[in-house]
C-alpha cells in the first residue's frame, strides 16, 4: 500500500474512533438512566426501549471496534 492511501486510512481509522468515543458517551448515558429507573417502572414499553437501545448502540461499538481493526490491519 502507498504512502497516501495508508494516510487516508490512518484519516478514516481516527473518523471512526472518534465516532466511537461518542457513541460510547450516548451509550453510557442511557445505560445511566436504564440503571436508575426506578423499579415500578421497569416493566414499561419506555424501558424495553432504552434496553433495546443499548442493546442496539452494544452492536455498534462492536461493529466500529471490528471495523477499526480492519483498517489497522490493511495498513499493515
């Protein structure tokens, strides 16, 4: 790989983490407020959704993490 697509890799694998550090914020806040729900109202609709948006934002991460690992290893 040259020297100018490995630094647009380099460009896009930094995008990307920090997207990640972001989503990471969102994520770590609705976990928060997940958490602290008081327990007459976890059994709601609002809170299966915010479950399911965790859930959603763990696949993210996930993906975003591979994602970087990817690029890191092209640039190899």
């Amino acid at each position: 790989m040259n020297k100018a697509r490995r630094k647009l890799l380099a460009e896009i694998k930094n995008s990307l983490e920090i997207l990640k550090g972001s989503l990471e914020e969102v994520h770590d806040d609705e976990e928060s407020a997940m958490d602290n729900t008081p327990e007459s109202m976890q059994d709601t609709d609002r809170y299966y959704a915010m479950e399911d948006a965790v859930s959603n934002m763990d696949d993210a991460l996930s993906s975003l993490e591979d994602a970087i690992d990817y690029i890191e290893s092209a640039m190899e």
